[in-house]
C-alpha cells in the first residue's frame, strides 16, 4: 500500500507529462526561476509566537486589573 505522499508524488508526475509541452508553462517556469535569481521570490517566514505565548498574551490583556 503507498502512503499519500507516494500517490502525490505520481500523480504530479503524471500531471506535469502531460503539460510537458505547454509552451505557457515553459515561460511561467522560467519567468519563475528568473524572479528567483532576481530575489523577488523568498520562501516565507512566519514569526507567530508559540501558542502558550499567545494564550499568556491574551490571559493578560483581558485581565489587566489582575496584579501578576
């Protein structure tokens, strides 16, 4: 039995055969790796605080008339 990752990984391979000779994904692709070289694109950063720092944020906000 394959694990969904496994499915996933044939089915978009399945997917990009057949696309393969697009020639607007030829171009998105490079316009892509162009973009890349170029630094507009950036893998995004995510600065959320742990989810007990959230929880400590809010318990203190709502309850400011409670001396910590």
């Amino acid at each position: 039995m394959k694990t969904i990752t496994e499915k996933l990984e044939e089915i978009i391979k399945v997917e990009l055969l057949k696309n393969s000779d697009d020639k607007n994904i030829k171009e998105f692709e490079e316009l892509l790796e162009q973009m890349e070289k170029l630094g507009y694109l950036k893998k995004p950063e995510y600065n959320l605080p742990l989810v007990d720092t959230i929880g400590k944020f809010y318990y203190l906000a709502s309850n400011k008339h409670l001396s910590v």
